[in-house]
C-alpha cells in the first residue's frame, strides 16, 4: 500500500511518535486510521524528500530539468 503524506512532515513524525499533545486535536479520523495501520505494521512511513516527491509532476509548475528529471523516475520518455 502506497500512502503519500505529501507537503506534512509534522504528521510524518506524529505518526512515528503518536504522543498526545494538546495541539493536535484537530488531525482528522484519517490520519488515526493510517497511524493504527502502522501500529498494525500494515505499512511504513518513510521521509521522502521534496526533490524526490515524483507526484509534483503533475501537481506544480516544474522548471524545465527537474520535469526532466521527474519524468525519468516515472520512466516516460518521448518519442
């Protein structure tokens, strides 16, 4: 299962360290369903870095060699 947390590092780690802090009443049932699935070890959270984020493709204006670069992740070339 691919799960992408994109652009929130902060539940990132609050998912790796689910301390309660008062502040974080307002995280959505979602994101306690995917911390029970790492409880469960159903998946695994890993940090993926801005630069590596391949969905930026198609989410963000790119200049033109990371699109480049991107596209060559996803493996699509041009005919």
């Amino acid at each position: 299962m691919a799960l992408s947390l994109t652009g929130c590092q902060a539940l990132w780690i609050k998912a790796k360290d689910p301390v309660y802090h008062g502040k974080s009443k307002h995280i959505r049932v979602k994101y306690h369903f995917i911390r029970d699935l790492i409880k469960k070890r159903e998946v695994e959270v890993v940090f993926c870095a801005t630069k590596d984020q391949i969905a930026d493709i198609m989410t963000k204006a790119l200049q033109s060699k990371d699109f480049t670069r991107l596209r060559k992740l996803l493996h699509m070339n041009l005919a």
